[in-house]
C-alpha cells in the first residue's frame, strides 16, 4: 500500500512541477509581451515628439517672421 502511496505522491509531485514550470513559462510570456509593448510605446511617443519639434520649428519661424514683418512696416 504504501508503495502505491508513494507513487501517486510522486506523480502528484510530478504533476505539480509541470503545473509550475508551465505557469513560470506563461509568466515570463506575459512579460515578455508587456516589454515589447513598452518599447514600441516608448518608439511611437519618440515619434510623436519629433513630429511635434518639427511643428514647434515651423511654428516658431512663422512668429519670426511675423515680428520682422510687423516691424518693418512699423519702420515706415
């Protein structure tokens, strides 16, 4: 009897191993998957920044422009 204890213990064992191994293996997908999201969010936010520098330029140059514009005809 005891032998047949001590097997179902071990397949138990087994069974809880694998049970683990397979939750460790999902976890680290998951995280996985979180850090691949992370960096292509911190690439598209990279993006948008530089598009927003380039309005920012064209934005101020326009202001320049308009300030020299306005003082020329103050001048005459």
């Amino acid at each position: 009897m005891s032998t047949v204890s001590s097997g179902i213990s071990s397949t138990a064992s087994a069974a809880t191993k694998m049970e683990s191994a397979t939750d460790g293996a999902s976890f680290m997908s998951q995280m996985q998957d979180v850090q691949g999201q992370m960096q292509q969010d911190m690439v598209d936010k990279a993006k948008l920044d530089a598009q927003n520098n380039k309005m920012n330029g064209i934005a101020d140059s326009a202001s320049k422009a308009g300030s020299a514009a306005a003082q020329v005809k103050i001048q005459y």
